[in-house]
C-alpha cells in the first residue's frame, strides 16, 4: 500500500517556552512509523527562544510546517494548527510529552477496524519529572462514564478525527482546563462511535511548574461545572447512560459539591441538582461544621447550601 493511499495524518504541537523540550517532541513526532504524517508547530507567544528553536529544527527537517498564535492559550494553538492541517486525523501533541514510534500506527490500526468512530481512546503512562515516579493510566471501557469520570484518554493519548473536531468548533480558548474533555463532550454529542487502543504508547510528562499544577482550585471548579453540563445532557438525553453512573462517581461529586461551597462558590446548588440523582444519601463528612449537619438533617443539603453561600456573601 502506498503512502498516499492510507489517511493523511497531522501532529499539532503547540509550543508555549518550550525551546529546551520541543526537539524531543518533534524526534518522537518525526520518528513515528505511521508513514503518512506532517508535522505543524505553533508557536505560542513565548517570551524565551521558543520561535528561534522552530527556525532552527525547520532548517533540519525542512518538512516541518511551523507558524505562530499570538492569541495565548495552548487551545488557541491547536486551533491555529487544525486550520492549518491537512490530515484526515488529528494528533495534538503537547511539546513536552512523547509519543512511542508506534503510537500513531497502533491508533490509525483501530480507525480502519472502527471507521465510524470519532475518537481513538489511548492508555497513557502519567512521569513526574521531579519525583520521577510513573504511573500507568487505562481508559474507561464505558465512553460516558469514562468521561464524566475523566478516563477517556488525555489529549496527547488520543487521536481525533478533524472533520468532527472543526464540526464543533475545536477547543474552547476560554477554558483554561478540562480542554480535551469539554472537546470530546461536543464530539460525543454528534458522534457517540469511540475505538480503544489499549497499549499504552505516550508518555505524559508533568513538573511542578506545570500549569494544570498551579491553578489546582481552578482545575477542580471547571471539572464540576463540566460534570454538571454532562449530566445535564445525559438525564435529558441518554438516561440509560445516566443510569449506569454508580454511587462512587455520585459520591466523589458530592465531596466535591461540599468543597467546592466551603471554598465560598456560588455554584454549589447547581452543581448539586445537575449532577446528583434524587435522593441520593451521601456518606458522613468529617469536615463539616455542626451548623451545616445541623441544617442538613431538619432541612436537607440545599437548604445548608443556601445558608452557606450566605454567610460568604456577608464576608465578602
């Protein structure tokens, strides 16, 4: 089978102060066995040598498609890189993960097993740079539950298909995480077709400067209130879906309801008859206080909810 005669498929590397990690991503890119590939990196602003390490890897591999996003945000990157791209499958690539040779081979295998689906769900392998500890992650078998779950993949892990990624407008470059998920969310509503790939080919590598580790608060309100859109549209739409969501995945989201009130959201009550099945009945929590227990059982979780977000509009 020629090159030509099998799907075109492009990596888009979005690249935010990354000139001492983007040469290892572009050989990892560069090497993949998929033999019908391009490679497109988009600078995204920096303020280090990032633009000039670009020039210079162009020099090299003269393949190399390169441009810049002026716009901030690694979203508005992969947007950039998808209105640039010409492949009929999408690999998004954050400049400092790797992907193994045959990454893209193995995914592209399931694409021509499964022709309907819109995703390719990868199993990944979570480095801590600092700690050097590794952890393999596997994907949900279940595709709602793994991503109400957030274990459907990440966004390097996986493989998207354009035309459903540019039918529901690529990524959100408001959001600042949840990006993948909230993608895959509209994705799953056209198109619910998913293949799994269970080898575990990319490598998600993490420091403690990392972005997703410095705006933890943030991350863990964005996660409920995509939770909440999800339920929403699952109770609406697919309630056997939702049926199938088990009192852990209720539990931990109650835990979270509750963390997310005692950080003084505003939320908490949507987020609470979003998510939550009627007459759900959590597990005692420690850390609240004997006013909100108190509230709580005369009166019901609402009610404490609505005592809480009171009191921190009167603090604030």
């Amino acid at each position: 089978m020629s090159e030509k005669s099998i799907p075109l498929v492009s990596i888009i590397i979005p690249c935010y102060n990354v000139e001492d990690y983007i040469e290892a991503a572009l050989r990892c890119a560069n090497g993949q066995s998929y033999p019908n590939k391009e490679i497109i990196c988009i600078d995204n602003d920096s303020s280090d040598e990032t633009w000039e390490k670009l020039n210079e890897l162009k020099d090299r591999y003269p393949e190399l498609i390169i441009s810049q996003e002026f716009r901030q945000g690694a979203p508005a990157a992969r947007n950039r890189g998808l209105a640039m791209s010409k492949g009929a499958w999408i690999q998004f690539l954050d400049a400092d993960d790797i992907l193994m040779p045959d990454k893209i081979s193995q995914q592209m295998d399931q694409v021509t097993e499964h022709p309907e689906a819109c995703l390719v769900i990868g199993d990944y392998t979570k480095v801590d740079l600092d700690t050097k500890d590794e952890m393999e992650i596997k994907s949900h078998a279940h595709t709602w539950k793994g991503l109400v779950q957030n274990g459907l993949g990440i966004t390097s892990a996986n493989l998207f298909r354009k035309d459903m990624v540019t039918q529901v407008e690529g990524f959100d470059e408001n959001l600042k995480s949840s990006q993948e998920y909230d993608l895959m969310f509209r994705m799953l509503k056209e198109n619910e077709h998913v293949a799994f790939c269970r080898t575990s080919a990319t490598r998600i590598q993490t420091r403690a400067t990392s972005i997703s580790k410095m705006d933890l608060e943030g991350n863990k309100h964005r996660f409920l209130a995509l939770n909440g859109r999800i339920c929403v549209y699952l109770k609406k739409e697919k309630p056997k879906e939702y049926a199938l969501l088990d009192k852990p995945y209720f539990e931990e989201m109650y835990q979270r309801i509750r963390l997310n009130s005692i950080k003084g959201y505003a939320d908490s009550l949507a987020f609470y008859k979003a998510i939550l099945p009627q007459g759900f009945k959590p597990q005692e929590r420690p850390y609240d206080a004997w006013w909100f227990k108190g509230v709580e059982h005369l009166a019901g979780f609402p009610a404490a909810l609505k005592i809480e977000a009171f009191k921190h509009s009167i603090k604030n």
